[in-house]
C-alpha cells in the first residue's frame, strides 16, 4: 500500500481528507510546522505528499519550496482555497506538483492521487458524496495580544482563524481574506469598534459580513449602544467557550 503524508492544521478538513484516502493508502498527518515536515519525510519516506493550504502565506510558500527545492522527486498535490490560489500557483509549476480546489470531493481526491501515483483505480468511487468541507473563515480584531492567541487556539479547532490588532489593520485585511465572520472589540484605540462597523456597513463588498462585538463593558447603557448598530452580536470578555461557538454559529446561519 502507498504512503502518503498529508500536512496541514490538525482540523476538520485534514480529518476529513484522511478519511477518504485511508481505504486506498497508509496515510500518515503531520501538523503544518516546517521541522515536523522536515523529521516526518525522513521517518516515513512517503510516496506522495498532499498540502492542504494552511492560511498562512509564508508557511504555505515555505513548504512548498522546500519540497521543491529538497524533494523534486516526490509528487505533491496542494489543496487550496480558489479565491487565494494566484499566490501559490508559481510555487507548484512542473510535473511534480499538481493541485485541487476546496471543496474536494472524495472521488476527486481518490483519482488524482492514483493518476500522480501511476496506479490504476481498483476500487473506484461510484457516488461521491463524500465532500471536504470548506471551514468558514472567521476574523478577530482586537488589541490585545493575549485575548487574539487565545480566541485563535480556541476558534481554530472548527474554523479558519485571522487577526488582526486594529480597526485600520482590519479594513485593509478584509478584501483579501474575505472572512465569513468578524469578531470585533468595541473599545480599542485608534478607529475603534463602532466607527470600523460603521466603515464596513458602509462599503459595498463588506457590508453583508455578520460582526458579532466583542466588549469587556457589562452595564447595560454599554451593551444598549453597542446593540442600536444592529450587529449579529455581542459577546462579553474573556468569553466563555461554548457561548463563542453558540454565537458564532447563530450568525452564520442567519
């Protein structure tokens, strides 16, 4: 049986895709860290490697030249977001790399892998339900460091996480990242939580993003401001775990 190491956040996408590929391959994950990339090619020596696009551009960029440069035999497949593939496609040229869209469906998947590896189909997928799916892509912005890391170790357990440490940083982020969801402080310095809602209401392109507020002001004058801009939302910090995922939820949906 063929070995393949598949790399990426240990999500529900990397799980997903590994549930596709088990029947056909010995599959064997590795977390997106370069060294780990770097110890598990040496243990494992897989016959084909599959990167499922991490979100963070000088990572992805990173393994994928190394692979290049180190591995030129190995076959590779990048999965990547469509919206964001122009960034990465100069880094995949030649016949040892190919690449796939997300969302990936387990057919798909199944034929490209047998086609990079030369192998025929034995078992070949005649209903390809089975899908990868795309985790929504959530944005914190927030000014403080601690408050960002944590929110992002907990959210990135479902969903794709960006920050970002300001009101300003946030507005030129969004059209390039184009989040499902922004998490938002109300109170930070500089363009605060109130007036970047207000510049995002008033654009075109970012207006219909749902914004769930983030405040650590709990009278009820506070939240009664902050609630007379309609947002989707609003969440009192430190926040409590399963109320972030509650609201989160409740807003996309809507």
């Amino acid at each position: 049986m063929k070995k393949v190491l598949l790399i990426g956040k240990i999500n529900e996408i990397i799980r997903s895709l590994n549930e596709c590929l088990m029947d056909d391959f010995q599959v064997q994950i590795c977390s997106e860290e370069i060294e780990n990339v770097k110890g598990m090619l040496k243990i494992i020596k897989p016959d084909l490697v599959i990167v499922n696009q991490i979100g963070i551009d000088e990572l992805d960029t990173a393994i994928l030249g190394w692979l290049k440069k180190q591995h030129s035999y190995l076959p590779v497949i990048f999965i990547a977001v469509w919206e964001e593939w122009e960034k990465y496609k100069a880094y995949c040229e030649g016949k040892q790399f190919d690449h796939l869209f997300r969302p990936v469906g387990k057919k798909e998947l199944l034929e490209k892998c047998h086609k990079m590896l030369n192998l025929e189909i034995t078992n070949p997928v005649v209903s390809d339900v089975s899908e990868v799916q795309v985790p929504k892509k959530i944005l914190i912005v927030d000014d403080s460091p601690l408050l960002l890391r944590n929110m992002k170790s907990i959210l990135e357990e479902k969903y794709t996480v960006f920050i970002a440490t300001s009101g300003e940083q946030a507005i030129k982020f969004i059209p390039n990242k184009q989040p499902d969801l922004i998490l938002l402080d109300y109170e930070m310095p500089g363009l605060d939580g109130k007036e970047t809602y207000e510049m995002l209401k008033a654009n075109e392109d970012m207006k219909d993003i749902p914004v769930i507020f983030l405040t650590s002001m709990s009278d009820k004058e506070h939240i009664y401001s902050a609630l007379q801009t309609r947002p989707a939302g609003y969440i009192l910090k430190p926040p409590d775990r399963e109320r972030l995922f509650e609201s989160i939820e409740e807003a996309l949906k809507k």
